[in-house]
C-alpha cells in the first residue's frame, strides 16, 4: 500500500515536470505566439531608400529601422525624414560624419575613427542624438549603429561602447549571425547582422529560414535599394518582404522593440563587446 501510493506520487510529480516542460516549449520567446523576429534596417540615409524600400514596406505594411548620418553626410531633405517618421518606421543613430577606419580610401582626412578621441566621439553622439529627439525620437528609447561597425576610435584603438551605453538604448554591429535572445548571451550593444546586399535572394531568403529554424532574431542590415552602394535590387528587397509577409509565423518589427522585448525578457545579457568585424558600412 505504502509502495504503490509513492509510485503513484513519483508518476504524479513526472507527469506534473512533463507539462510544465511542455507549457514552457509551447509559450516560446517571442510575443503573441511568434516563432522568431527580423528586423529591417537601412543605413546611410541615401536615396533610393526612400525611392524603393519605403513604398515597399509601405505596401508590405512592416516598419524598418533607419540608421541615418546626421550633419555633413545627411543626404536626406527634412521632408524625407518626416515621411520615414509619419509612416511609423524608427529613426536611429548613426553619428554626424560616419568616421570608419583610415584604411578605406573614400575616408575623408581627419574623419577616421583614428582621429576620433572620447570627448569629440561624446560631442557627436550627442549632436546625433539630438537630432533624433528633433526628429519625434523619445531620448531614453534611440537605438544606434556603428559606422562600420567599427567599435573603436583612436590611434590606440580603444572602444567607445561605454559612449553609446551612456546615450542609447541598444546598438547594431556588423558581426555576421543571428541572435538568439532565448539563450541569454545576446550583447544589446553589439547586436550581429546578416548584409543584405550579399550573393543572392536565395541566400538572404535562407537567412531568413534559418532564423525561423533557430527561433532567433534576424536583423538585416540594408543599404541602397535599387541603387546606390552596397544595393540590393528592388525586387529583391520586394521578394523578401513579401516572404515575411506570408509567413505568420514571423514577427517584423523595429530594431528599437526587439531590443525592447529582448531586455524585457529575464534572461542575462553580456556586456562586454568583442572585437568588430570590418564588413559593410
Ligand atoms: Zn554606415
């Protein structure tokens, strides 16, 4: 009698382990029942954003994330950053002169991250950021990318990681990869991306299934569209919108409320930034 009420004790706490195991599996990582998220992103500011990707995701109904160059290297009117604004997408940093190691021969003399020390780095965040907050940005919620995904400034090549800490909410590298926030170890400051310019849409759209395989978060890291440099062609831009589009297991958002949601979530996060990789701008 004593033997069988344990064992049916034992199978009570098995069965008990097995369905909160399974509730857990089923809840998933990401909001509203989503698999996995991408993330759109467009840097530079350059036209043939606002030619192609803005109808396209327009049409698609997604938002992007837009990290633009304020100052010298804007070449976007006022006009063009109140329509990105007003159809709901994310205007980001991505400093005034975009400064990018001195061994890019288009790196205008005195703009290279060499050149840059702590206090002049500090002066432009917080210009760029200023302009943001200009532009409808909430100050405590402005994202950022580093031009290059260059993370170091100076001769001696030092990190300025703890500069974009102290302004901003997260930031994207250009570390090839795909998060996955669920395993804890996603550094919000130095977030990987996958260059939307590369090879072909096969690839990129394999991008995309091995994010949904991973469960993780995608964010590709555009630049022109139908023109300009580093170009995706607009259909291609178009093809893979419209794969999102009919996959509802995905969740499109922002750089800014993935961020959000992957910070919201209890799970630790790494704070130290490995060393940038060097590919796209
Ligand atoms: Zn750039």
């Amino acid at each position: 009698m004593f033997f069988k009420s344990k064992l049916n004790c034992l199978l009570f706490l098995a069965a008990s382990i097995a369905a909160s195991t399974t509730t857990v599996a089923e809840e998933g990582y990401w909001p509203d029942g989503k698999t996995y998220c991408v993330t759109l992103t467009y840097d530079d500011g350059i036209p043939s954003q606002i030619a192609h990707a803005l109808p396209q995701l327009k049409a698609a109904k997604m938002k992007g994330t837009f990290f633009c160059p304020g100052g010298v290297t804007y070449r976007w009117s006022q006009e063009d950053l109140d329509q990105i604004r007003d159809e709901g997408h994310e205007l980001a940093g991505h400093t005034i002169n975009h400064p990018c190691a001195r061994k890019n021969d288009w790196v205008k003399p005195g703009n290279a991250s060499e050149d840059y020390d702590d206090a002049r780095m500090a002066k432009e965040l917080d210009e760029n950021l200023a302009n943001l907050i200009s532009n409808g940005v909430q100050s405590e919620l402005a994202t950022f990318a580093y031009p290059c995904g260059n993370t170091s400034i100076g001769e001696d090549k030092h990190s300025y990681v703890p500069l974009v800490k102290e302004r901003f909410f997260a930031a994207r590298g250009t570390q090839f990869g795909i998060e996955i926030p669920s395993q804890g170890d996603t550094d919000l400051f130095e977030v990987k991306t996958v260059a939307g310019h590369e090879r072909d849409l096969a690839y990129q759209l394999d991008q995309v299934t091995n994010a949904r395989e991973k469960q993780g978060w995608l964010v590709i890291m555009f630049h022109g569209v139908g023109g300009d440099h580093l170009a995706i062609s607009a259909d291609d831009h178009k093809e893979i919108l419209r794969f999102l589009q009919n996959d509802d297991s995905v969740w499109v958002t922002t750089f800014q409320e993935a961020a959000a949601w992957v910070k919201s979530k209890p799970v630790a996060t790494k704070t130290t930034a490995p060393a940038a990789a060097d590919y796209g701008e």
